[in-house]
C-alpha cells in the first residue's frame, strides 16, 4: 500500500501498467547500464548508488502494487524514486515524439489519464510536450503529496529554520534523514529479480 492523498491505496489498471512499464524500461535500459550515465534530475535518487536505487525501487514496487504490504513510510528516498519513475515516462514519451515514433507511451499515459478521469486528455497523435509534460505531472499527483522530496530549499536552511518550515509544510522530522538501504550483490540481484518479474506480472495482466 502507499499513503496518497486520497488514502492509503494500490496502483490498478492502466495506472498500474504504465507505472510498471516504465519501472521495468528504466531499470533495463538505463540503471543496468550506469555507464550511460542516465540522471533523472532528482538528487535524491540520482546521487545513490547502482545497489541503492534496486533496493529502493523494490519497495516502492512492493508498496504500489500489492495490497498485502502495509503502507511504505514517506521519505524524500521513497518519494523521490517514484518522481524518478515519472520522469522518466516524461523522457520516453518526448523521445517517441521527438524521433516520429509509434505512440506507445502515448497511449499507455492516455489510458491512465482516462481511467483517473482526467477530461482534459490530448489526442493520441499529438505533439505538444508541454501538454503531455502537465498531463504526467497529473497522474504523479494521484500518488505523490507534493515536492518535498526535493530537498534542497529545506536543507540548505539553518537548523532552526529548517525545523520552523518542515513544521509548516508538514514534514516528518525523519522525512529527510532516512540512510538508503546498501545490500549486498547478492540480495541486489535477488531484489532485481523480484522486481522485474512483479512488473512483468503487471504489464501482462488483463
């Protein structure tokens, strides 16, 4: 489960799929690959290592996908992983347009957008980035709270004002300072695993 604004829920359907599609395309194309050199413009995620960034997908699989997990805490870690995921729905998709490619993103965010009852979905041949940037930047909200996991403004304060704002934007004292969990190669691969085949799972459902 994953605590969102709207309840404590799992990722169904279309919304489902596409998330999944995505975490399996990312973590197969590009952290299998660190030499590419891929960042996704989320320090949180970006700045840990090959190892870190399995294991913290691995739960954030677990918490999205299956009801039988409790709710995953909050951390800019978790939060930041999944704003990862979506930027790279965000690249994939611009990439489609940009080379003239099939729609599948395309399709895939529609599908979402539609099943969350967005109005406001763009033609399936559509072109506008800035149209498809907003419409992923929606779907991101039915699971993320806000920004916080971006860091930077709350840390960058003195200890005194960093407590005062953390306080008035309803931050969790622990929220920033969670240590990424470091497994060993062994469990790495055995989370990859796992992980791969979850949203394989995903992706084949009906």
């Amino acid at each position: 489960m994953w605590h969102t604004q709207n309840g404590d829920r799992t990722l169904k359907g279309a919304e489902a799929k596409l998330f999944a599609e995505a975490l399996l395309n990312l973590v197969e194309d590009a952290i299998l690959s660190p030499e590419i050199g891929y960042e996704l413009g989320i320090p949180v995620f970006d700045n840990i290592t090959y190892n870190q960034k399995i294991s913290i997908l691995f739960t954030i699989s677990n918490g999205l996908f299956k009801k039988s997990v409790p709710a995953i805490k909050l951390s800019a870690l978790n939060e930041g992983a999944i704003a990862s995921i979506f930027e790279h729905i965000k690249n994939r998709l611009f990439f489609e347009i940009e080379e003239d490619m099939k729609p599948d993103w395309r399709v895939l965010v529609r599908k979402a957008l539609i099943q969350s009852g967005e109005e406001d979905v763009p033609p399936l041949r559509s072109i506008e980035l800035g149209e498809w940037d907003c419409c992923i930047d929606c779907l991101s909200e039915h699971i993320l709270w806000d920004s916080d996991y971006l860091e930077d403004r709350i840390l960058d304060e003195s200890p005194k004002s960093s407590k005062h704002l953390k306080q008035a934007l309803g931050i969790n004292k622990d929220y920033f300072i969670d240590i990424p969990p470091d497994p060993g190669d062994k469990e790495t691969e055995k989370q990859l695993k796992k992980l791969k085949g979850l949203c394989i799972k995903i992706i084949r459902s009906k």
